[in-house]
C-alpha cells in the first residue's frame, strides 16, 4: 500500500513540476515524470507475492508468477509517451524559432 | 467481416500516401479521398446490416477475456456514419484551403491516421485498446493543430500536447485502478466483474475516467486548450476536431465508460448534471464577449457539448435520445460553421468580425449557408438544432429538473443572441467589403452546401418512424447498461 | 572549437568499432523476442540508437550523406504495409484479421509461434526507423532563421 502512495506522491512531484516550472524544456521533463509514475504504478499493481518473473524456460518446472500483461502494456505506454515527448520537442524547437526564447510566460500570444 | 476494414483502410492510406507523395499533393488527394469515400460507402453499409443485433469480430482468433474484439452495435454505427461524412466533407474542403497553405501530401496523411484512430475507438471493445486508438488519434490531431505553421498554431499545439498528456496520465491511472480490481481488460468482463468488488473502487476509477475524458470532450473545468487549439488550426481541421474528435474520443468514450461498463451509478450521472450545466451557461457567455469569429465559435462548441452532458447525466430514455440527436446535430452545423469560417479567412483574409464587410453578395452561397447553421446552433425550426434540444429540455422537465431545463433555455437565448451579432457585424453589416483576396474554390462551396442540406435533412430524424430505425437502437444500446455485453457476447 | 564537426578523435574511433555490435545486438533481440524479454520494440530501440550514435559521433553532414535518408524513409512506410499484409493474409485465407497462418513449431526452437517473430521483425524496424528519422529531423532545425509570423 505504501508502494502505491508513493508512486502517487511521484506523479504530484512531475505535476508541480508541471504548474510551476516557466522553461518549456523542464515542462516536458515533468511530463515525463508523471509518465513514470504511472508505469511503476501499473507495473506494481502485476505483481504476486514470492512469484518468479513470467519467462518459461526449457527443463524447469513452470512456478508461480508474476502477471505478465502489466508489463506488455507498461511497454506499450512508454513508446507512446516517446511519440508524444518527440512530438513536444518538435514543437517547442519551432517555438523557439517564432519567439526566440523558452520561457512560457513570454509566448503569450493567444489571450481571451 | 467489414469491422477492420474500417480501421486498416484508413492507416493504409496513410501510408501509402507517406510512400508515394512528394511535394506535390496529387497522391494525397487521390488515396485520401479514394480512401473517405470508401469509408463513407462502409459506414452506410454497416449502419443498414447493424440495425438489429449487433456484430463482433474477434481479432487473431483469441476468444474473450483473452483477445480484443472490435464491435459493432447501433450507436457504434451511428458513431461511424458521422466520423465518415464529416471526414468526406473536410477532405473535400481542404484541397483548395491547404493549397493555399503549404501544400504537401503529409497533411493528408495525417488526416487519415486521425480517421484511423477514431474509427478504433468506436469499435473496439477493450479498455486499453481504446486507450491506444486515442493516443493515435491524438498524435494526428496535435500535428494538425500545428500544420499551418505559423506562432500561434505552435503556441496553441504546445498547449494542447501538454494537457492531452495529462489526460492521458489520468486514464491510464483509471485502467490501472479497474485492472487490479477486475484483472480483466475487456469491456464486457470488466461490467460482469466490477459490481461485485468493493464500489469505493468504481467511484476512484469513475472520477479518473470523467478527469481524463472530460478532458478530451472539453467540459467546463478542463476546457482551457479549446479555445485556442480551434481558433489556431486551419479551418478543415478544426471543423474536424469539434465536430468529431471531441465526440468520438471524449463523449462517446463516456458513454461507453459510465453506461456500459461502470453502470451508470447516479453519483456520477449528478456530476454529469452539474458540469453539463456550467458548461453551457459559461461558454456561452464567454462567446458572446469575443471578436474573433474562430474563437467564438470554439465557445460555443463548449457550450453545445453541455447540452449534451446534461442529456447524458438526466439517466432516462428521451434524455439519451436527445443527447445522441444533438450530437449527431452538432457535428453536422459546427462543421458548417467553421467552413465558413474558413471560407471568409480565405476571401477577406481576417477573422476579426469588425474588420469585415457585407459579403452577401461576394460570397452568396457562404452568407446563406452560414444563416441556416446560426439557426440551427441557436435552436430555430424547422433546423435540427430545435429538435434536438427541444427533446433535451422535454427529458429535464419529465425527469422533474426544471432548473436544468430553464437553463437550457436561457443558454438557447444567448447563443442566438451570439449569433445575430456574428450574422450583423460580421457577414451582414453595412459596411461594403473589400475586394476578395482569394476566390472561394468550388470544393469549399460544395461541402458547405451538403451540410446545410444536412442540417434540414437530420431534423426529419425526430419523426417517428425514422427515429426508430436511425435513433432508438442506439439509446436502447446504451440504456441496457452492462446487460448489453450478454446480448452482444452471448454468456 | 575544433572546426571539425562530430565529436574527437577517440569517439569517433569506438563508434566506428561498436556500431555494428550494436546492430547485432539490436537484430538478437528482435529476432529472439518471442523467446525472452525484448521484442520489437526494444530491439528497434536499440537499432534507432546505433544509427544514433553515428550522428552524434560524426556529425549531421556526414550522417547524410553516408546514409541514403530516403531509401530509409520508403522503408520506414512500407514496413507499415507490411505489417498490414501480413494480418490480411488471415483474411485471405478465410479467418480472422491477425490470425497465426503460419506453423507454429516446437516450444522454445527459434522457428516457432506463427508469425510472431515475422511481426517484431516489421514492427522493428518501423519503430527503429521511425525514431533515428524524428531525431534526424530535429537536428536539421536551424534555430536563427524562421522568425516571420
């Protein structure tokens, strides 16, 4: 349980990080840390107490193990949130190129 | 055997655009729109087959709770039709608008993997399934956002990645919730097996759920990237992100979510009620202030998806009925209006409604098209917009909340009067307008003209025997909560 | 600076050595991704970052012109198709989209389950691929110009 909590206390970390950082860069970082912390989360969740990792090998008897389909999705998640930071540096390259700076307080241009 | 059709035909055109374009966009144009019009054709053919019960298609032979399955019920049908029409319409559109642009085949592309990714998350039946669809579809709309290329569009791309990321976050958390409740990720075992476990849970993962896809479907307190994505991205794309991405990702996901999996448990269906409510009345004041025709018309989209929230959160029968109607309504003239939109930007080169003219006579098939869907959005027989939330308003008063129904009212006055200033400052006002900047190419006009047809032509959808064929098996899908997976999977 | 572009001497010398261990080590674990951890992803990871390791090494001009980027761009799309032929194979033959149309072999021998090693080959390369073209990409931004609105 307290496993759980602190991987929630993680994801709160990258979102401060989110909210209070000004340069684009260290949002993205932050973006990635709640990323994470989700991953550990549903990595956490598969696993059994005393199991053995979930790879059959030939000659050994099959024992008890931990739940395997956690971990092909966590590997899903992470190559989509790659896109996605892919994605997000793309952008804010351009934005430096239209505003000249990182700072998100200064690319201000749409209001209302 | 037509269900992954509807998702490998647009990814391969996708990429076959990717392999065969160059700078010129003719490939794009030819596979993209080959590929729309058989997606259009598809659609209608599975809507006429799907009417009765409904189909599934087990993916790589692996049988339920081990595989996904994509299926086909009448409100995925419906969902279908829409997403193929407005896609046909966009592309029809977009030939001369993106020309004018930068003109290289990618932005067809994207636009198919867009499609692509919609299709998948109205067919499928698995949880994280529908969790990788929306990613994809994600991914395409962020770079759409960002096609024009000019600072405002990055600005607004930036905003809206940042935040569809944390949404997403928030989703994966509900999955992860459900998972180590339910060990099961397949819609129809997640509904058999949820009720029996602890109901604190469904409450953490329903809370999650409606912060993630709320997110997506722009409801009030999540709503901040709208404004500014809609207002920045061209016109065929944002006519294509309020018409049908904040629908199929963020209410149809609902939907499927609360009614089919989690049971509709009423805590959830009041806070439906409550943000529905907030949502339309804001938004539509927020709307009124704004000079910028694009903007205002990304507030009103706010506004008209709180309507069908509170359609939704109501629980009844007709309650339902009128949501999946204005739904349906809403995808049709949001879409007219930001061709037109689009059409005036291209002609006059501005969005701000004090700096345009009188353009009945310049551009007569934009002035009246545009009349007809400001009727329409402000709820005006005999437009669709009348019907539909003259059903929402009926369903509040008979499920005994007035309050909701008089603010629903109110938020009808408020958009028309929203509306007539557009209409008099912007394409009816007295002052002569400039001479045109570009022409208005025949493709603009001529999907312009098929939603204003359209727009007259769903309304018929309320007479009764049509709405038994078109509506009621999608309401009746949805009402029968999680029973509906027993009639689908057959246990 | 040095006027040379890529990095010195010394890291241009191990690249050249380690680079093809690298795709070797990439290609093991895509083709053993059935078998042990890895699999597609992983393995593509791994080949995006040899290729990577040659830009960063020697130098975007070198990279171009050592790399033929548009052959690898054709590749990367095709490899897509690819992966959508072989789940239309199933349907060709009467089943299901992604069905295991080919033998699926004795337990743990390299040729076994279906076309599953045939799929992490395709998805790969695409993966692969995909990210060495993005971060290519991203290196051919000039940050000075492009200030218009």
């Amino acid at each position: 349980m307290i496993l759980y909590a602190l991987c929630f206390a993680l994801f709160l970390v990258g979102l401060y990080g989110l909210m209070t950082k000004r340069d684009l860069i260290k949002i993205i970082l932050a973006l990635g840390v709640m990323g994470y912390a989700v991953n550990l989360m549903f990595v956490l969740i598969g696993y059994r107490a005393r199991a053995a990792y979930p790879i059959l090998e030939p000659g050994k008897p099959v024992p008890a193990m931990v739940d395997p389909l956690p971990q092909a999705l966590v590997l899903t998640s992470i190559v989509i949130e790659l896109g996605v930071t892919a994605l997000l540096v793309a952008l804010a390259l351009r934005l430096f190129q239209k505003y000249k700076t990182f700072d998100i307080t200064q690319i201000r241009r749409l209001r209302g | 055997m037509i269900l992954p059709t509807f998702i490998i035909v647009p990814l391969l055109a996708a990429f076959l655009i990717v392999l065969c374009g160059g700078r010129r966009d003719r490939a794009g144009v030819l596979i993209g729109g080959a590929a729309a019009a058989a997606l259009a054709a598809l659609s209608v053919v599975a809507f006429i087959n799907g009417r009765g019960e409904a189909a599934v298609y087990v993916m790589g032979a692996w049988k339920v709770p081990l595989g996904i399955s994509l299926v086909l019920d009448p409100l995925s049908s419906l969902m279908l039709v829409m997403v193929s029409l407005i896609t046909l319409t966009s592309l029809l559109y977009s030939v001369a608008y993106i020309r004018r642009l930068e003109g290289e085949g990618k932005y067809y592309a994207l636009l198919m993997i867009l499609v692509a990714g919609m299709n998948g998350v109205i067919l499928t039946s698995d949880l994280f399934n529908l969790f990788v669809f929306m990613e994809i579809a994600l991914f395409a709309a962020f770079a759409l956002v960002a096609y024009g290329g000019r600072a405002q569009e990055y600005e607004a791309a930036f905003k809206y990645a940042v935040m569809g990321s944390i949404s997403s976050s928030l989703i994966l958390f509900a999955i992860a919730v459900v998972y180590s409740s339910t060990s099961a990720l397949s819609m129809s075992t997640i509904a058999a097996i949820l009720p029996q476990r602890d109901p604190v849970l469904t409450l953490w993962a329903g809370g999650l759920f409606l912060a993630g896809f709320g997110l997506k479907a722009a409801v009030m307190p999540f709503h901040a990237w709208l404004p500014d994505a809609h207002s920045s991205a061209p016109a065929p794309i944002s006519a294509m992100l309020s018409g049908v991405l904040i629908k199929a990702l963020g209410i149809y996901a609902l939907i499927r979510v609360f009614y089919n999996v989690l049971g509709a448990p009423p805590v959830f269906l009041q806070a439906f009620l409550v943000l529905g409510a907030v949502s339309m009345t804001v938004g539509v004041l927020l709307a009124i202030g704004q000079w910028d025709i694009k903007r205002l018309l990304a507030y009103h989209s706010i506004s008209q998806i709180g309507y069908i929230l509170i359609g939704m959160g109501l629980g009844t029968t007709l309650g339902m009925a009128g949501a999946l109607f204005h739904l349906f309504n809403h995808a049709v003239f949001k879409s007219l209006l930001f061709y037109n939109a689009g059409a005036l930007e291209t002609a006059l080169g501005t969005r701000d409604l004090r700096a345009m003219g009188n353009v009945t006579r310049l551009l007569p098939i934009t002035a009246r098209t545009s009349m007809v869907a400001s009727l329409s959005i402000s709820g005006l027989p005999p437009f669709n917009g009348f019907f539909s939330k003259l059903v929402i308003i009926l369903a509040a008063l008979q499920a005994g909340q007035p309050v909701f129904a008089g603010l629903a009212v109110v938020g009808s006055l408020l958009t028309l009067a929203s509306f007539m200033k557009v209409q008099r400052y912007g394409l009816r006002s007295e002052r002569p307008a400039g001479a045109l900047q570009a022409k208005v190419s025949w493709g603009m006009n001529a999907a312009m003209v098929v939603l204003a047809v359209l727009c007259v032509a769903t309304s018929l959808m309320i007479v009764p025997g049509i709405r038994e064929t078109i509506l009621d098996p999608a309401v009746r899908v949805v009402m029968e909560k999680a029973r509906v997976w027993t009639a689908v999977f057959g246990k | 600076m040095d006027k040379q572009p890529g990095l010195t001497l010394i890291v241009k010398t191990v690249t050249r050595l380690l680079v093809w261990m690298i795709f070797l080590y990439g290609t093991y674990i895509i083709f053993h991704g059935h078998l042990s951890p890895g699999g597609g992803f992983g393995g593509g990871v791994i080949l995006a970052l040899g290729l990577l390791s040659i830009l960063l090494a020697y130098g975007r001009d070198f990279t171009l012109s050592w790399l033929n980027v548009r052959f690898l761009k054709s590749l990367e799309a095709s490899s897509i198709i690819l992966f959508l032929a072989a789940g239309l194979m199933g349907l060709v033959l009467g089943e299901v989209f992604l069905f295991n149309f080919l033998a699926k072999g004795t337990l743990f021998s390299l040729w076994s389950s279906g076309f599953i090693p045939l799929l992490n080959v395709v998805i790969g390369l695409k993966v692969g691929l995909s990210l060495f073209l993005v971060v290519l990409a991203l290196a051919e931004f000039d940050l000075e110009k492009g200030a218009e609105e």
